[in-house]
C-alpha cells in the first residue's frame, strides 16, 4: 500500500512490556490492550511495514515525538493545498494560536482583560473560553467587522485517542460554539488511534466535533476486517458509515469547497 500524508510518522518503536511481550510495538499502540497492539500492526503491515517480531531485521524507529509533528505536518500540508484548491480566497493557516485572534471570538479579548484583576470575577467566569487549537485555519480579506480574519476551522491534532483528550476536545469545542459571534469554524479531530471503539468515543456525540479524519483510513478499514473484534468492527461500521470518520485525504477539499 506504501505511505502517505502521515502516515511516515508510524512505525514500530522498542517495548519494555506489552500484553503480546513483544520486543518491538506500533508506535499507536496502548501496550496494555491487546486490540490495539493487534490492530495498530496490521495497520503498519497494510502500509509496507512488516512485524519486526517474528525475526527480521530491526525496523527504522519512528519519531519519539510524533504528535508534535503531527501539528506542523497538518499545518503545512493545508498551507500549501488550500490556495492551491482556491486560489480566490487568501488562506492562513496557524499553529496554537489563541482563538481571540479571529472575527468571531475578538470579543473574548475585551472579556479577559476585564477579569484580569479582578479575582472574584476570573473565579466566577473562569478562562475556559482561552482556547488555542493545535492548528487554526483563517481566512484573510472576508467581510468581517475588524481587522481579524474569519475563523474556518479549528483542528485538534491527537496522535490517539484517551478519554482524557476526548473530554478536553469536547470542552474546547463546545466554548468556541457557545462563544462564537458569527459563522462557527469547522471543528474536527485528526488522529492515528488504532482502536474503533476510541475512535468512536470523539466521532459519535452531539455535535462538539463535525468529524474525525484517521490518517491511514484505507489500512485501518483493511486492518480491521482482518484482525478486529467483532466489538471492534461494529464500532468501525457506526463511525464509517454515519460520515462520522473520515479519510485524512478528504480534509483539504472539504475545507475549500465549504
């Protein structure tokens, strides 16, 4: 199948302890779950990336921090794709800035510095509303009421998924839809996480996320026909055919024809 987008951040990384006792582990897999370690191999299989564990030669280690690079990947990729799919609007696109740089949420500027020093009143409202999502896609020269640009999309970048990030991702999303003035951005997940079921845990829901984008889709599909549990395939079939989980290819087009 060979690698894409992505997908050049997976590989096979040294394992003190697994569920399997293998010495060698898919950088995507939760060690103690034995689903996962399945999973996330066939996965790398399907993508040109044999298991090391059966006596071949040791594999080239993937990044020790691939959700950082991640972030900087996705948001190079859809620097360059964008102008490139519509070249009539002037994209911008960001890392980790904060939401208050955007049309809709230049209010939220105002609101902090008026907490600021008053402790009674941060205590009451909280600083929840401070979001900065890992990559920020903005568009330039839209009518907007001020100088900052319109908010398109806001995505979270999470190299899996654990409910710790799940609730985080509903959290921050669920300020900007409250908080917002205008036109809601684009909300969605970007993630390599082997396990449908986690996978379902941020794809289904009422609405905090428009969709989740898997970035070896075609070898997670294959992956999970071959090895999945029949737990596992159920919440693959729920997620893939409500629209709720899509292909990483798909994102850039969907951001320029939206």
């Amino acid at each position: 199948m060979g690698m894409t987008f992505g997908t050049d951040l997976l590989g096979w990384k040294r394992s003190r302890k697994n569920k399997l006792g293998w010495q060698w582990v898919p950088n995507t897999a939760d060690t103690d779950n034995v689903s996962s370690l399945r999973l996330s191999a066939a996965v790398l299989e399907y993508l040109g990336a044999p298991n090391p564990n059966g006596g071949a030669s040791d594999p080239a280690e993937p990044p020790d921090n691939p959700g950082g690079l991640l972030e900087t990947q996705v948001a190079v990729d859809l620097a360059t794709a964008l102008p490139l799919l519509d070249p009539q609007r002037q994209w911008e696109v960001r890392k980790g800035q904060s939401i208050v740089n955007y049309a809709q949420y230049k209010h939220l500027a105002a609101m902090d510095r008026a907490i600021a020093n008053d402790p009674n009143l941060r205590v009451t409202l909280g600083t929840d509303y401070l979001i900065k999502p890992d990559v920020l896609v903005g568009l330039l020269n839209t009518p907007t009421t001020s100088k900052h640009p319109w908010l398109h999309a806001a995505l979270a970048c999470k190299w899996t998924i654990r409910s710790d990030r799940v609730q985080n991702i509903r959290h921050e999303n669920g300020n900007m839809i409250r908080h917002r003035r205008g036109r809601l951005p684009h909300l969605v997940t970007i993630t390599a996480e082997p396990l449908p079921t986690r996978l379902a845990s941020i794809a289904r829901g009422t609405g905090e996320v428009d969709a989740t984008y898997h970035l070896a889709y075609p070898a997670m599909a294959q992956a999970v026909a071959a090895v999945g549990t029949g737990e596992q395939q159920d919440a693959w079939a729920e997620v893939t055919e409500q629209g709720r989980l899509l292909d990483y290819t798909q994102l850039a087009a969907a951001l320029a024809t939206w």
